[in-house]
C-alpha cells in the first residue's frame, strides 16, 4: 500500500498523493531541463506549475531562486 507523502510548512500540513508527487516531479524536472537550455520562459511556466502544485516544497522554492538570478544575467 502506497502512502502519500506529507510536506510540513509551519503549522499546516499538505498531503500529496503519489501522482500529484510524479507531477510535480516531472514539472521540476522540465524546469531543470529549460534552465540548462536557457529556455527561462518555459523554465518559469513549469516551475509555476510544480509550485502551484506544492507551494512548500523546497527544491521548486531554490530553483525559484536560480531562475531569478539568470534572469538578472
């Protein structure tokens, strides 16, 4: 039996099913794949996604960040 995964933030829980999960890594994943082809606009639609998805989590909030500083470059 699968269980879904729990992401804290604070005090609130969210709750993410395991195919919201492979969602939303398959949405970090294209972020990652843009940002290396210097796509930023794709690479900012995709991590809007996987953020929507899961606002808490931490590696969609860091590549958030890198795609901020290229976009200063």
């Amino acid at each position: 039996m699968d269980f879904p995964e729990v992401f804290t933030n604070s005090n609130r829980f969210l709750i993410v099913d395991n195919e919201t999960k492979e969602r939303i890594d398959t949405h970090i994943a294209a972020t990652k794949r843009c940002l290396n082809l210097r796509a930023f606009a794709m690479a900012r639609i995709h991590l809007a996604i996987a953020l929507k998805l899961n606002p808490d989590s931490a590696e969609a909030v860091d590549l958030a960040g890198v795609l901020a500083d290229v976009d200063f470059l």
